[in-house]
C-alpha cells in the first residue's frame, strides 16, 4: 500500500536532483553566478550538496518501494 507514495517521492526527489545538478553545471560551464548575491564558491558547493541530497533522497524512497 505503501510503495505507491514511496515511489512518487523517490521519482519526484531524483528528477529534482538531477534537473539541479544538470542546471549547476551548465551554470558553472558557462562561468554564470550560480546565485545572485552570493559567493560563487558558497552557491556551487551549496547547489551540488543539495542535489547530491535529493538523488540520495530518492534513491533511498526508490530502493524502499
């Protein structure tokens, strides 16, 4: 009864991670801010953790489901 949301989340969390993740490098590759206003080192290394989080995220919901 439960896989049915596990799967969801887990879907959900991994094409986060990997549009943030896709959308960082492209950002870095072109030497665009990542944020306006922030250090640039801060806002990649931010960016990339939290998009590692989501894909592990999501792995994690997909493996349980």
């Amino acid at each position: 009864m439960e896989s049915g949301p596990a799967i969801f989340a887990g879907a959900a969390f991994v094409l986060f991670g990997t549009a943030l993740l896709l959308w960082t490098a492209v950002r870095l590759r072109q030497r665009v801010p990542v944020a306006d206003g922030v250090s640039p080192v801060a806002s990649a290394t931010l960016s990339l953790l939290f998009a590692a989080a989501a894909l592990g995220g999501g792995i994690w919901c997909l493996g349980y489901a």
